[in-house]
C-alpha cells in the first residue's frame, strides 16, 4: 500500500460537480493499492496516518499528531500510486490492485483507520472521475509505502 500525505489548511473532493468530501485543517491521504496489500498493511499505515507529528505546536515548531490538532481526514483512492515509468512514456498500472479488489481494500483501509481516530473521515468516490481541490500547509507532503517498514 502506498500513500500520500499532504497538510492541508483545507481539501475537498468533487464527482460530477458535487462535493463528496471536504475538511478543514487536517490530512488529505490518496491511497494505493496492491494485491499483496492486506489488513497488517492498512494497520501499519493507519497508526503512521494518525502518529505523525507535522503540525505546528506553540513553537511552530512540526510536534503535533492529527488527534492534537483535532483535524480531520480526507481519503481519495489513488491506483496511479502504483504506476511504472522505467519503460517508454506511458506508465503502467500492471503492479496497482484491479478494480474490484482495490475498492474492497480502499473500504477496508478506511475501516481501520475510523478505529484510529474519533473524527470522522471524508472520502471521495472509488472509482469515480475526482476533482480534488487543496491548499497544502506548509508545505507538507509525505510518501509512505507499507513494504517499506523497516
């Protein structure tokens, strides 16, 4: 599983002009998936989701997590996560899950990482042509792939 974190002072995503998810201060997260991605994997990555300390405390000094800063979280799924450029100029999508099987993930992904934080999480529509709008904090963007934990 791979993902991008940004710090967001706000991210909203939109499907056939219609608002799907919108926060206010907290983590835009676009997701990938693999078929070798399973539940250790959306744990692994859920606890980093909610343990990372790049908020600013008093000091602005990046020491908060996202329960400190009561923010909010905004998930969109990301197949392009996964794609492969080492070849010509069209990437591949051979390594991302298929279809079917990356939406049961996504919603297993989300599952898990509600059990990791009161607030409640945003989302965009798998699947779905999105339109996301952000204004990155800082800014901040972190990679964090789940086969790269040690």
């Amino acid at each position: 599983m791979r993902i991008i974190i940004q710090r967001v002072q706000y991210a909203s995503v939109k499907v056939d002009n219609e608002i799907t998810g919108k926060i206010n201060n907290g983590l835009l997260v676009l997701a990938g998936f693999e078929p070798e991605d399973n539940q250790e994997d959306f744990e692994w990555i859920s606890k980093k989701i909610v343990q990372l300390r790049i908020f600013g405390d008093e000091s602005g000094v990046m020491n908060l997590d996202i329960k400190q800063v009561n923010g909010d979280i905004l998930v969109v799924s990301q197949f392009t996560l996964h794609a492969s450029t080492k070849k010509g100029n069209r990437p591949s999508y051979i390594k991302a899950s298929k279809p079917d099987e990356a939406k049961t993930q996504y919603n297993n992904f989300i599952n898990v990482l509600k059990t990791h934080i009161d607030s409640e999480i945003q989302t965009g529509i798998f699947g779905a042509d999105m339109k996301v709008e952000l204004l990155n904090d800082g800014p901040v963007t972190i990679y964090i792939d789940s086969k790269n934990k040690e």
